[in-house]
C-alpha cells in the first residue's frame, strides 16, 4: 500500500545533489517575462503545491530558481526514477500546470532535460559536507554536437584534472555536480557559489571562464564536437519536500 504524504512543505533548504535516493534529476526553464511575474509564479507554484498531497513517493525534493536576467525560472525536480515521474505526469501534473496558468497566463516552458548525476567535486572534502549556504547557483549547460557517452563523461573527466590541477582556484566556489544527459548529447553542471559577484569576480580574473590559463582548462574549452555552452546565474526561491 503506498505512504505518500500528505502535505508538501516549503523549505528554504538548498536540495543535496549527492542525495543516493534521486536516480533520475530532472531540470526545466521557464520563461515568464518580468521580475514581477517571476515572483508571482514562484509564489502560484507554492499555493498549488500547497493545497494538493504531495504527488508520489518518488519524488524527493522540487526546487525553482529565479534567473538574474529577470525572466526565467529554472526547476530542478528530485525523482527516484523516470517511471515515476512519468505516473506523476499522466495522473496529478496537468491540474498544477492549469491552476499555476489561471494566476500567471502566457508562461513558456522551454523544455525539460532528464539527466542523472555523474561526479560531484567540493573546495575543500567531499561534495555535500561543505555547510556554506550557497548564495548564488551558477547552471553551466554544454551540448555536444551527437549522442555519445563516452565523450560526456571524458569531457566532465578532463574538468577534474583541470580543477586538481589549477594553481589559483578562483574564490568564492562551494561545489560543482556534474549530470550527464540521458540522451548523450548535454551535461549540466551545478554549480554552488556563495554569491553571484564571486562567480562575476571568478570570470573577469586573467584566464578564460572561472579556470586559470592553463593547458588542462584549454583542452577543456576547445573539446572535439561542443556544439554550445550557455551559462545562467539563479538564486534559489523555492523548495518544497514532503512533510
């Protein structure tokens, strides 16, 4: 017999990437137009969310952030697996969507991106022991020009040695977690900083993005076959995790 919970409870708690229970990481854009209309959809998803049982047993966390550019909102939902998500989606997301567009009308959602988590690196131990409340989250998307495994994971090997490897390690960082696209075309980086005018600092220091110049971070930025890398500032606005 299923145990969901009754009740989806907001929380000001950043989601753990390295939680072993998520098995598919599942993020999303919004666009939605204005700072304004950013915050009255984070707080429509909330009330949504609020009023209806927490939806399936798989999903561990949901989170929104709101983008710096004042348009977009990036969701990060926590699942167990991708056949849970797909149970949520036939039978209890239409009714959230719906009630979130009555209070918010002409919302764009973009796309969504399934992934699964695949290395997490920390300044200074492990990822997820660091206590520092991250203040800004950098999203660093990189899509490959074909499906193909084994260059997502060479290319995210090649950003660890180029991060052991750097000799001036740009302050400010908390942790990176990489995810690997299930379709093998994309990896998404996570990154946590404690501010975005450290991740700006990070940027306009001598090298090119946050890495010195050295020749472990150029083969990482001239990889064979990067179609695009995009990178977007958010601040967290939401989660909501079972009661």
């Amino acid at each position: 017999m299923s145990s969901v919970p009754c009740t989806a409870l907001r929380t000001d708690d950043h989601p753990d990437l390295t939680d072993p229970r998520v098995g598919s990481p599942l993020f999303s854009t919004w666009r939605v137009g204005t700072p304004e209309r950013q915050r009255a959809t984070v707080e429509a998803i909330a009330g949504t969310w609020q009023r209806r049982p927490w939806p399936a047993d798989g999903l561990i966390s949901y989170h929104v952030y709101t983008g710096e550019d004042g348009t977009t909102l990036l969701h990060h939902s926590q699942w167990a697996s991708e056949q849970e998500f797909e149970a949520f989606v036939r039978t209890r997301r239409q009714e959230r969507v719906d009630e979130i567009d009555v209070a918010v009308p002409g919302i764009e959602r973009v796309g969504l991106g399934r992934f699964r988590h695949h290395r997490s690196a920390a300044r200074g131990g492990p990822a997820g022991r660091d206590r520092r409340v991250p203040g800004c989250l950098v999203v660093v998307d990189v899509e490959f020009d074909g499906p193909d495994p084994e260059r997502q994971r060479a290319w995210v090997d090649a950003v660890f040695e180029a991060l052991e490897g750097d000799p001036a390690p740009r302050p400010g960082g908390i942790a990176a977690h990489f995810h690997l696209s299930t379709d093998g075309r994309r990896v998404l980086n996570y990154a946590e900083w404690e501010s975005a005018e450290a991740h700006r600092a990070a940027l306009a220091a001598p090298g090119d993005g946050v890495g010195s110049a050295t020749a472990r971070w150029k083969r990482v930025q001239t990889w064979p076959g990067v179609r695009s890398s995009t990178v977007g500032r958010y601040e967290h606005a939401l989660g909501l995790v079972p009661a």
